[in-house]
C-alpha cells in the first residue's frame, strides 16, 4: 500500500465484471461474460481483497461441460452491477433475475422479491435518499407490456408495479429519478428476433422511429405516463436528474447513435459526451444542451443527492487515440470531476500505462457535502500486468491519492460497483 487508508473507512467496495470462466465462441455482445465480484473489504485501517464468480444458472451448465456452450450466448450473465436493499446484496444483469450475494461473495441463487418480481430486473437501480425507495424496472422484449416500472420499500417489499405501454420492444438500460417523477428513455434501438435466432446481435438502430422521454408521476398514481418525442440519440447512463423552478434537469452522456457490437471499429464509431435535457414537462418542450465534449461514460455522483439538486459528478475519460492504437477498449487514462453548478471540471490523470473505471463516491461518516469523502477507482498497471485500487481526495482532486492499495493480481476492465458501508450490512473480513 502506498498513503494511508483513512481510518473512517468501514464497509465493502464491490465491483463486477464480465470474465468469462471459458472462452467464447465469439463475442460480439457487450453484455457478455460471467459475472465476476471483486470486494474490497475495509475495517478502519485494514483492508482485505476478494474474488469470486457469480455462480448463475447458465455458468453451472458451462463449467458442468467444461465449455463454453454457444446456446447459452444471451443468457443471465449477472455481471453489470452489484447493489445492497434492504438487507440484501443483489448481482445485476438487466435481461435476468438478480442473485442474491453474500456479503462474502457467495451465490445464493435468484432472487425476486418475496415472488414481486418476475424473470428480470434493470441494472441500474435508484435509491431515493430521502423515503429509502428503491426504483427499478424491467424490460421485456418478447412480450408485453415491454416496460414495467417497480418500487420497493426501504424493507424491500415491492409497493408499485407500473406496467407501461411502449410502441416496440427495446433496451433500456438505466434510469433516472427526482423529486415528482421517475424518466425512462426509449431508443429506437429494436430488437429483432430473426437476429437473435443467428447468434449475432439482436439489436437494429432506427432513427427514424426518434427517442422517447417517458415521465411517470411518482405520486399520483391514477396519472398516465407522459411521452415526449426527440430526434434519435442513445444512452447507456444517466448521471442525475433533478427539478428546480418548476423544470426538470437531466444530465447523461449522450451518444448520437449505438452500434451495439463490441468490435473497436463500432466504439471509435459511437463518441459519448455529458449532455443536459432541460424538460418543462406542462409545455412538453427540451431544451439540449451539452455540458461537455469530452468521450467519458461511467457517469457516478455523491448518491445521497440521488434525485436532487448536486453540485459533483465523475466519469472516466475515454482515449480514443489509445483505444485505436491498442485495437483494445475501455482505456480511462483520467477520471474527470465535473463541478455541475459552476461548468467548470478538474482532472486526476493516472500515471503512464494505467488506466482506471468507474468512479465511486463513498461519504465520510461525518460529513454531509458532496467534497466530503473518498473516490474509489480500480486501476490496472499495463506495466506491471496488476491491478491498484486508488482512493482520491473530492476535495483535492488533482493530487495525489490519499491511498493506493497494489494488489498482486489483475483485474479485468469492468462495469459497475457500489459501496456498501458495514452498518448496512453485516460482513467478517477475510
Ligand atoms: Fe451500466
């Protein structure tokens, strides 16, 4: 380790990745790969490291046969997020059951909210900081309704389901919330199944269908959703959403158009920015407005203004360049810091040869501004073919981390991760 690891520091930093146990046939879906955990366990000045496999369904057959198994591509992979309600750790894939974890990283199998919740659940869920409601969806793209929005209690009991009507059946991949609404977007990027059948991507981009802004009132529940037409564009996320003056504010890196294929000539292809909807939802009208034009994605904020007005945002900084002459994805050389309020952005840089992910915000216990805490970032060393879990300073952001801790193994480029601190869950370090 190099710095000192802050002795308020109590909980798990867990993250998951595709990693497939055998190697695929082919890959051409970014979706792909089994779920792999990787937990960092911190008890005041200690920490320990874990991994595991989540060990679903389709991976059980796999490893049975000692193989990968070419009808088993659009399975439950379990592998874009992980996330803590109600008592429980959840390992996330949008298009399946979430798998209940341990907090020591072992499966206990699906789960679906005491039987609330049938065959899927978003990856992307939102938890209001304020009632401690968690807000979710799933998308089905067989059958209607091809929408269907949930919320579950602080307890995590489900006490809303919200079947919505859509014109075709489409992914969606996250979602935002504020005070008076729940929004979705819906792309015209279709499924189609005679695709699927041929084991390529299933997906087709048509603009021409334009994407949708779906806002649903969270408190009148007699209120019919409200659909607003724009000209196509896709996102995989959404940074935070809020209202102020009666509008409603949404920031997310927004993409002209998705090419839905892992292959580099369809990432250079598809350049991301963060982008500001101002919607007046009386008037139906946007406004559009970029707040950036830097590729970043991975977009993560302090959660407890999940919802409302926030001043900090964080992303990954995507090299292009790099990307191109690697012929390999998912460089970050920097996380930038976007200071919404005042448009103005600062920049931690790893060093040459590291490249980081996704930025998560873990609060101090004492401290209720947004500068109060540790940015936590899993760098891999292209020089030394390991990995480091760097903890950054929100307030200093430029400087160097207050903590890097060196591992001795690699960690493969991944999605999503959460913080889970130890009063929420109850865990024994390794
Ligand atoms: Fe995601």
């Amino acid at each position: 380790m190099t710095g000192v690891i802050p002795s308020d520091l109590e909980g798990i930093y867990i993250r998951n990745d595709p990693n497939p146990l055998f190697k695929p046939s082919s890959y051409n879906y970014p979706l792909e790969g089994d779920g792999m955990l990787h937990a960092f366990y911190f008890d005041g000045s200690k920490v320990s490291y874990r991994n595991r496999f989540i060990w679903t369904r389709g991976l059980k057959y796999e490893f049975y046969e000692g193989k990968a198994l070419p009808e088993l591509k659009f399975r439950n992979y379990a592998n874009t997020n992980i996330f803590a309600h109600g008592g429980v750790i959840l390992g996330l894939y949008e298009a399946g059951s979430p798998y209940q974890i341990t907090p020591e990283l072992e499966t206990v199998g699906k789960w679906d909210f005491q039987g609330s919740i049938e065959q899927s659940m978003s990856a992307h869920p939102k938890l209001d900081p304020q009632t401690g409601e968690l807000h979710f969806f799933r998308y089905s793209l067989l059958n209607s309704p091809y929408l269907t929005y949930y919320v579950a209690n602080r307890q995590g009991e489900i006490i809303r389901t919200l079947p919505i009507d859509l014109p075709q059946p489409a992914l969606l991949h996250d979602m935002a919330i504020t005070e008076n609404y729940v929004i979705f977007f819906h792309f015209p990027l279709v499924f189609e199944m005679s695709r699927a059948m041929k084991c390529s991507s299933p997906f087709v981009w048509k603009p021409e269908l334009g994407t949708k802004i779906i806002l649903v009132d969270r408190h009148d529940w007699t209120r019919s959703p409200v659909s607003l037409e724009t000209d196509a564009f896709w996102l995989w996320h959404f940074m935070n959403a809020y209202e102020e003056k009666g509008l409603i504010m949404i920031d997310f890196v927004y993409y002209p158009q998705i090419k839905l294929e892992s292959t580099l000539e369809a990432i250079l292809a598809t350049k991301g920015h963060l982008h500001r909807f101002t919607v007046n939802a009386d008037t139906k009208t946007i406004k559009s407005q970029p707040l950036d034009d830097r590729f970043v994605d991975l977009p993560t904020i302090d959660l407890r203004q999940t919802g409302n007005l926030y001043q900090f945002g964080y992303a990954p900084y995507i090299d292009l360049q790099l990307t191109a002459q690697k012929k390999i994805p998912n460089y970050y050389p920097e996380i930038i810091q976007y200071n919404i309020s005042k448009q103005t952005s600062k920049v931690h840089r790893f060093k040459p040869g590291c490249y980081g992910g996704e930025a998560v915000f873990v609060p101090q216990k004492n401290g209720d501004s947004e500068l109060d805490g540790y940015v936590m970032t899993l760098v891999f060393d292209e020089n030394k073919q390991k990995s480091d879990l760097v903890i950054l300073d929100p307030a200093n952001f430029e400087a160097e981390p207050i903590a890097t801790i060196h591992l001795p193994v690699r960690i493969p480029s991944g999605f999503h991760g959460n913080w889970i601190p130890k009063d929420a869950i109850n865990f024994t370090t390794v």
